[in-house]
C-alpha cells in the first residue's frame, strides 16, 4: 500500500542516517507528505512497539554482511579522496591542465570538476580540529563524523600503493593539532564510544608500518608535556581499573550452565571492555615503543600534572586481575588474551633500554610471582579451543612472560633485581617448564611424523590422543624417560626441517627460561645448583638394594633427573652467549642461536669475516661487520633452501626422511652437510684426477712409429691405456661440473 511505501522510505532514510552512509546525502530520497508525517501510526517514536520493531529492523541491518562490506568499500574511498583532496582540487595539476579545453567554448569532460583553488589537507584537518574544540561538549554528533573521517583517512592511507601516504598523512594530522584534540576529548570524557574512539585515533597516528612512527611519538610527547593532560591517565587509569573489577563478574557468569538477556549483555559490554582496554595498552606501548627514554619516564609519573598516574602500577594491577591464580588462568579466552599479551609487552617496553627506575619499581609489585603462576597454568579454554595440548597461543604468552622478567634484568650492572628475582621465582616451576617445552618439541614431531597431529601446524599433539598422559604428575618417571629415549631420534631428524621462525614459536618459551637461568646463575650458587642438571648413578639390579620399593623408588629419582638433564641440554644448544660493554663493563649477552647459523653457515664464511674485518675505526669496524654478518646470513638462508630441496614430494618425502639417508632424496644435502666437506672433497678429487690424467697422457700417449700411416700424429701404446684415460677424463668433467653446478646454485643468486 501506499502507507507502506511511505513508511518503508522513512525507514531506509533513517538507517542511511544511522549508519553513517557518507553517499546518505547524495541520494534523493522521496519524503512522505506532510499529512503523513503528522499521522500517529507513521511516528515511530510515539509508538514503543513500532520503535522497538525499528530498532531491532535497524540491527538486522546493521550485522547485515553486505552492508557492512559496502560500508566499508565507501568509508574506504572516502578516505582515499579525503587524503588526496589536494590533487583533487589542485588547479595546476598536470592530469587536469592536459584535460581543459583549448576552445574559448569547449567544456571539461564528464569526469572533471572545474577547480578553483587548491583545497590543502592540513587546512581542511585544522578547521575540523579548530571547530571540533569550540564545540567540544556542545556538538557531539560533529565530533563523532570527524572521528569517523580522521579513522577513514588513516584506512585508506594504510591500504595505499604509496609506501610514503601513511607517515605524511600522520605529520599532517599531528602538525594540525590531532593529538591535542584526542587528549582534550579524552580529558573531558564525553562518552564511552567517543573515547574508545579517540584510543583508536591515537593508536592510528602513532602506528607505522610495522613499528611506531618517531616522529609522531616526539612530537606527541612535547604536546602534552606543554598541556594539562591529567584526564588522559585518569581515563586510562579508571578504564584498567573497570577492566580488572569487570572481570571477576564476567568469569562468574561464563561458568553458568545458562544466562539470562541482561547476563548475556553483561557478557557482550564485557567484550567491548576488552577490546576499549586492548586498544588503550597499545597506544601506551606505542608511546615508548624503541626505549623513549622520556616517554618511560613520563608513564612513571606526569610531572607537572595536577594529578599523576602511575602507568607501571595501573598495568601490573590488570595483569593480577586478570590472571590471579591458576584456576583463572584456565577459564581465559582469546580477548583476554590479548589484553594479558598488550600488557606484557607495554612492561617489556617500560623496562627496556634499559631504564632502571623503571625495572626497580616494576620489581616490587609481584611481577616475578605473577609470571611463576601463569607459568604453571594450563590455560584449558585455550587448549580446549585449539585441541593441542600447547596451543599457539599460550607458547606464545608464556615467552612474554618470560621476556618480562629478562627485561627487569636487561643491561642492570648490580645485584639488587638478580637477588629479587631469586628469592622470589618458583624454582620448580622453572624445572617444569624446561622438561615441558623439550618433551612438547620431541614427542609433537613423533605425532606429526605419524600423521596423528593433523592441520597445518609443524607440531602438535592432541588433547584426544595418548601421548598427553606423559604430562601429567603422576607419570611413571621410568616410563616417561623410555618414550623420551625412543623418540629423540625422531625429533632430531626434522629438526633441520624448521625454520627460526617455527622454532621459535614452538620453544621460545623454554628458550627464554634458559636465558632467565643463564643470568640469575652467576649470582646465587644454590641457584644454579638447584636448576643446573646433575649427574646421577643408578645400578640397575633389584638385587642390589634392601627392598622393591627402595629400588623403584631410586630408579624414579633416577629418570626424573635424566629427562630433565636430557632437556636441558636440547635446548640449550640453541642458547648462545657473547660479551658486550656497556657503559665501561663487560657483561654477558645471551640470544637465541638460529638454526641457519647452526647447520648452514659455514666455517669458512666465519673465518674470512675474522680475517678481513677491517680494525682501523670502531665505527668502520662495526659497520663492516655487520654488513658481512648479513650477507653471510643471507647465504646461510639460500643454503637452508638448496639443502632442504628433496626429489620427492609429499608423503613420500616424509617417508625418504624417516627410512632413508638424507643424501639418497636431497642431493643438494649431500653436498653441503658438514660444512660442505664434500664439496671440499670434490676439488681435491678433481685435482687428483687432473694430475693422474696428465701422468697417464705423458706416459701412453706417444707419437707414431716412424714408416706407420699414421706418422706425425700420436697414438696411445694400448687400448686399455686409451680406456684408462677416458675414464679418468670423464670422472674429472664429472667432478668439476658438480662442483661448478652446486656453487653457481649458491653463488648467482647472491649477486643477481
């Protein structure tokens, strides 16, 4: 009916107006008559029915994929023409002189607007920041559309083919008083959305590609070091510490076998909570990203400030919240996760540089038991989520971790954090981790060779399977040392078959619990007495000892410190260690080894760096050696790749890589194993066959008998010497088309 229509029509205008549809204005839209609009049946607010029905019409709409998707191809290019308003309007610009018409009555083509003057993109961001602080409390739907502008044009400059439109447009949004604005906005406190808004504009305009924008951190920091920008920490501080009340609520509600509407809703602002405390942690983080010594310092107290907040305390604090105890521990999700893991690094960020008020303080507020339960904890939402016994996700969490605590340590020239840290760690958790994280490694590459660890990971073991008994405590020590000795074999087999990334993300965590007891050793000697592995002796004959139980019992003791001797000696083959000065002093520096560095960088790779590394400056010293040092990476890496290369494909190769010797499927392996004596080996053998080729063509190749047809010419003394020097010519051209084949393989690629 006509009815109908009429009301249909005022529905999509409402909805286009809603959702913010930046084409909403472009669109005729027919309104209905006068007569209609005064009708009560067409006044959608004088009915609570009918607006409960549009609203609930106008959320369909909006989770509506395809509104969404057209929403953001719009938002998307009205950020790119927001951006590039200048070539846009540019009078002069090439692309629009070539287009105007030469004739007095010619006309521009379609596609042209005639142009005036020049629009400038600082220009139009300082009348939005200009007009947006006049009517800061006044005009909120104003200050929402410039939100939503300054969040589209950083969209699209992200999405741009130009590498240089993200950093010129972030100069620009700062030079034109962005930030002020954002921390004026977040001051006043107008509205949650408008707020959580303004962390994300934030974030945005710090956020280069890949790491922070230098820049706009210095010139962010000297704008609010010349303002009062107490609301700004206020904000944070009250957000964090909503999150960390919010929690304990929203965790009471998860466990509940059935919600009502409101806890469900509970549940939904609890969500949106974490994702407003995520966003504000990583704007943190990128304040001080790159060890900003003056920014570190500022997040320690805002001098200056009517009122100051510790942003070291007010994380910690979050961190304790969330992840109280074990038992919470295990009832984590993804979105909190992700707020544990931009809480870690926001810490890491605080202590690195290293900034010593920083890690002292961060000392005392629990951090090193913190880091001891969550270590412990199995995080069984997530593993139950994943289906792995040690998902993704949490190797990835408990690194951090880790990483926290050796950034308390980093670059620290006395003994008061070291001291702090060992009366405090759980030592038996950090033996725990260590057996964890190897017997994880080993007995996850046996499943995966097996084909029961399924999906796109290297390794994994699932949670339905057999082998996640060997982890419980009430393993039989024996049992689990006999599984550990039988299935070394075939970890240390695929090993080469990683790359540092997946290594990495597989046992970094033991990799950095390593590290942690390699810088708290030299400190304590009960320390490292306690967590280095000791040899033990065991007779194996019941009949040597007074009892069964006596026996059984030292035999227990026995593997137990056998698995934890095995594993720590697996990893720490990769944990490498080298001295480094700092400021005056010799200290220990300990990394991760990469694999490439240990199976394919060749010893006479290092050797020339030793020897032609020029001494003549520290400056030309150290730039000379680190421009080898990745040249030498960069072979090392081409190495891994010819080297890994198989004849075979899929099972097959896998099969070849269990049954069969490395050089029978991967030729290349053959050659370049063992510091490449092989190839090595090739030249000797071509040297050796040249001379035993010109001994025997001196000696049986002579000339022709005088009076012979053949007289002038030379002729071998018998065909078996004729014979013998083929057979040593073809071994030569052999050898040496190997050897040649092999190192333009390594070497054309290099200088392409």
């Amino acid at each position: 009916s006509l009815e109908a229509g009429e009301l249909l029509q005022v529905a999509a205008h409402r909805v286009a107006s809603a959702m913010g549809d930046p084409s909403a204005s472009q669109r005729r839209i027919v309104h209905p008559p006068r007569e209609a609009e005064s009708d009560s049946s067409l006044q959608l607010g004088g009915s609570g029915l009918v607006q409960a029905e549009w609203i609930q019409m106008l959320a369909a709409v909006q989770r509506d994929p395809r509104i969404r998707s057209r929403l953001d191809v719009e938002e998307h290019e009205l950020g790119r023409m927001l951006s590039s308003v200048r070539e846009a309007t540019d009078p002069e610009h090439v692309d629009y002189t070539k287009a105007l018409p030469t004739a007095s009555d010619g006309e521009l083509p379609e596609q042209w607007d005639f142009r005036r003057g020049i629009i400038e993109v600082e220009d139009m961001l300082k009348r939005w920041v200009k007009h947006t602080v006049q009517h800061l409390g006044a005009d909120v739907p104003s200050l929402r559309r410039v939100q939503r502008m300054l969040l589209t044009m950083l969209k699209g400059a992200r999405s741009s083919e130009d590498p240089q439109a993200l950093s010129v447009l972030q100069a620009q949004l700062v030079d034109a008083g962005v930030a002020q604005l954002l921390v004026q906005v977040l001051d006043a406190r107008i509205a949650t959305d408008v707020s959580t808004t303004s962390w994300a504009l934030l974030s945005g305009v710090l956020q280069g590609e890949g790491r922070v924008n230098k820049y706009v951190q210095v010139v962010f920091y000297k704008a609010i070091t010349e303002m009062e920008d107490s609301g700004l920490w206020q904000t944070f501080n009250e957000l964090m510490d909503g999150m960390g009340q919010f929690t304990k609520r929203a965790r009471a509600l998860k466990v509940m076998p059935s919600l009502s509407a409101s806890e469900k809703d509970l549940l939904k602002e609890f969500d949106e909570h974490l994702s407003s405390a995520n966003t504000a942690l990583r704007t943190m983080r990128l304040m001080v990203e790159g060890h900003y010594a003056e920014m570190q310092d500022y997040l320690f107290k805002q001098v200056g400030n009517s009122r100051s907040v510790n942003v070291l305390e007010t994380s910690c604090l979050l961190l304790q919240r969330i992840c109280k105890h074990e038992a919470s521990a295990d009832t984590t999700t993804d979105r909190e996760v992700d707020v544990v893991d931009s809480v870690l690094e926001l810490l890491i960020e605080l202590a690195q540089g290293p900034n010593l008020r920083n890690q002292e303080h961060m000392s005392t507020l629990g951090l090193v038991e913190v880091v001891s339960k969550l270590l412990a904890a199995n995080f069984v939402q997530l593993q139950r989520a994943a289906g792995d016994l040690y998902p993704s996700r949490v190797r990835l969490l408990k690194s951090q971790l880790v990483q926290v605590l050796l950034a308390l340590l980093e670059g620290r020239q006395d003994k008061r954090i070291h001291a702090t840290m060992i009366s405090r760690i759980d030592l038996q958790v950090v033996r725990e981790r260590i057996v964890f994280v190897c017997l994880y490694f080993i007995f996850g590459t046996r499943e995966q060779s097996s084909g029961k660890a399924s999906g796109s990971k290297t390794i994994g073991i699932p949670l339905d399977g057999q082998t996640p008994r060997l982890f419980l405590p009430s393993v039989d020590p024996t049992e689990l040392f006999m599984a550990l000795d039988n299935a070394d074999d075939v970890a240390l087999e695929l090993l080469e078959d990683l790359t540092d990334d997946e290594l990495a993300e597989l046992c970094s965590e033991g990799l950095d619990v390593l590290q942690l007891i390699l810088e708290l050793s030299p400190h304590s000697k009960e320390f490292a007495a306690e967590v280095k592995p000791r040899s033990m002796t065991f007779e194996d004959d019941p009949s040597k000892y007074a009892t069964e139980r006596e026996y059984t019992t030292l035999r227990g003791e026995f593997h137990k410190a056998e698995v934890y001797r095995l594993s720590y000696e697996f990893l720490r083959r990769f944990v490498c260690t080298i001295e480094v000065v700092l400021d005056g002093h010799l200290q220990n520096l300990h990394f991760h080894q990469p694999l490439t560095a240990m199976f394919y960088m060749q010893n006479d790779s290092k050797q020339h760096i030793l020897d032609t590394v020029p001494f003549s400056s520290p400056d030309i010293k150290a730039k000379a050696f680190i421009q080898m040092c990745q040249e030498v990476h960069e072979e090392s890496k081409l190495i891994r790749q010819l080297s890994k290369f198989s004849v075979l494909t899929g099972t097959n190769r896998r099969w070849a890589q269990l049954h069969l010797p490395d050089g029978a499927h991967r030729p290349f392996q053959l050659f370049l194993t063992d510091d490449a004596w092989r190839m090595q080996l090739l030249l000797k053998l071509a040297l050796v066959l040249s001379l035993c080729l010109g001994g025997q063509v001196g000696t049986f190749l002579v000339p022709a008998l005088a009076g012979s047809k053949q007289r002038g010419h030379l002729r071998w003394t018998t065909p078996l010497a004729q014979d013998l020097a083929a057979a040593l010519g073809a071994l030569y051209c052999t050898a040496t088309l190997i050897w040649l084949a092999v190192t333009a393989c390594i070497r054309v690629p290099l200088h392409a």
